[in-house]
DNA sequence: AAGTCTGTTCAGTTATTTCCGAACAAACTT
DNA sequence: AAGTTTGTTCGGAAATAACTGAACAGACTT
C-alpha cells in the first residue's frame, strides 16, 4: 500500500478545504492554503515549493506571504547557506489569530461610540439603541479575550 | 439650531460606517447598511425608504433584505392597510448573529476532523498537529457559546 | 378592464479582488 | 564579468462580487 500518495491526496483536499474556510471567513484564499500547507507539514517550506505545491506564480507567493508575516501567523527563516527563504506557523499564531479578531470587533465598537459622541444632545433613544448594539460587540469582544486565555491554557 | 438636520448626518455617517465594518467582516455591504438604518432608527422602515436613503435599486433591496431575513436578522411586517413591507430588527438579532457566526467554526472543525479520519492509519504526527488546529476552532467555538449568554443576560 | 404600486428575478454592467507575467535588484556561482 | 537564482513590485488580465434596469406577476384602485 502507497500510504505516501493517500496522505498526498488527503493534504491536497485539507489544502482546499481551508482555504475555502479562510475565504469564507474574509480572508484571502492562498492565506488560508499556505496555513493550512504549514499545519498539515509541521516542517518549515520553501518559498519555492509554497509556489511549487499550491501551482501559484511567486508573485502571489511573495504577496501572500508578506500578508501573513505582517498578521504575525507566519516567520520566514533565512537559513545560512540556503538561498531560500523557508517559512513555518508562527509559534503562537493561534493566539494571534484571536488578538487579530479582536482589532475587527474594537474598530465596530469605536465606530458606534464615535457615532454617539457626534449625536446633538437629547437624542436618548438613539444613544441606547447605539449604546445596545456596542454592548453586541463589547460582549463579543470579552469572549475573544476569554478564548485567548482558553487556548492559551490548552496550548501547553 | 437644526438638530434634526445633524441627526440625519450623523446617521448617514453611522450606515456608511457599519457598511464597511460588515464588508470588513466578509459580509454584504449593503446588508451592514440596513441593519445599521434600523438600529439607528428603531422604529421599522418601509421597503420603498430603504432604496430612497440608501439610494440604491430596489432590486438591490430585495436582494439584501432576503439575505437578511434568511439569516434572521431582520423581521419583515405586512401590515394590513399598509401596501409597503416593512422591516425591523429581529427581537433576537444579536443572539442569532452569534449562533450564524458559530457555524462557521462549527463547519472548520468539520473539515478537519474529517480530513483527519482520511488519513491512513499511522500518520500520528499529522494528526496530533490537525488536534491542535481543531482546538483553535474550539476554542472559538466555547467562547461563542459564552458570549451567547453573556449577551443574553445583558441584553434585558 | 385598464392603470398603479409593490416586490422579485434575471441578464448584463460596473466595481472590486485576486492572480499573473515581466521587469527589476540583490546575492550568489561559474 | 556574465549568468543564475531568489524575492519584490507593478501594470494589467482574469475571476468574483455587487449593483442596476427591465420585464414580470400579484394585489390593489379607479
């Protein structure tokens, strides 16, 4: 039994299947692909063969990985004596997900305070109902936090 | 002073606001735009005002309005006498926004644990780092699920 | 019945996003 | 020095998403 080509396909189809994920959750598809290249392997891969693998020109390889160095997900390692750059999961990029979710939820609930500041005085049944919907993603907010502190626990 | 003319700018600047945090969130614009004209507002808004304030189609309406009664966000009335639809916020919007955001996670969970039970017997070490993956997931996942209270009891 | 108003659907346009090829600079190899 | 290899950048192409106008059906009005 060829046990190397089924786990060939199966990564191939995880590969997929995530960047479907990661497209669904409004990031870029090749983010979520490279991802979940990284995951699947748990070695460091070249940039080459990130642009080898996912059949993708460097340029979008180049830009891809930018993105998901500047999220903090990814390092890019510069091994001496090799020409490419290698690349793997940045040690806490599951916590780093969560710190990077919870700036989406901080900039809704600056945006509706920032609403309510502007408002003439009186206005009261619009300052609760703005004040309301900042409670959703204030208690949002606190369950992120929660989920960082949770993972991090079951992390170690 | 013309409080009424500063209320309408401010709400203009609130929708076009919560337009792009829900295009930030992956979500329809248009959507973003709606909920935000009826939380602002309170009260419920004709189909024929959404499409003059937000000046757009009423196809686009129709459109955006389904997608927001199918996720069940918003409520739309038939009032008798009244030949317009009208729409308000669902008494449970922020609940059900949370329980929607939940399948998400739910359905990457999914996705890994089935791409883990394809993979051949062995393969120990792949699993153990798609485990850990699926627990970012449930970490989200459990947090969710606090948030789903924890707003539930602030909401009344 | 003819005319008006309302909401839906669909084909087609417009806008946005995503990806690529080519040109380039830096570092290395011969 | 000339030639490779590597990664970046940029203009533009290809794919996707968002919106519109027009045709339509149902319900009401005259």
């Amino acid at each position: 039994m060829d046990q190397e080509a089924d786990i060939k396909t199966v990564r191939t189809a995880f590969i997929e299947r995530m960047g479907m994920v990661a497209h669904h959750e409004g990031m870029p598809r090749m983010g979520g692909q490279i991802l979940a290249m990284l995951v699947f392997d748990g070695t460091a891969i070249s940039f080459g063969d990130l642009a080898r693998r996912l059949q993708v020109s460097r340029a979008t390889i180049s830009t891809s990985v930018r993105f998901l160095e500047e999220r903090g997900l990814i390092r890019r390692l510069n091994r001496t004596g090799e020409r490419q750059d290698y690349f793997q999961l940045a040690e806490d990029a599951y916590a780093t997900m969560l710190r990077h979710a919870r700036t989406g939820t901080l900039r809704a609930i600056s945006e509706i305070s920032q609403t309510a500041a502007e408002l003439p005085a009186g206005s009261d049944a619009i300052r609760r109902r703005l004040d309301e919907y900042a409670g959703f993603y204030e208690a949002i907010d606190a369950s992120i936090l929660d989920a960082i502190s949770r993972f991090e626990t079951a992390d170690t």
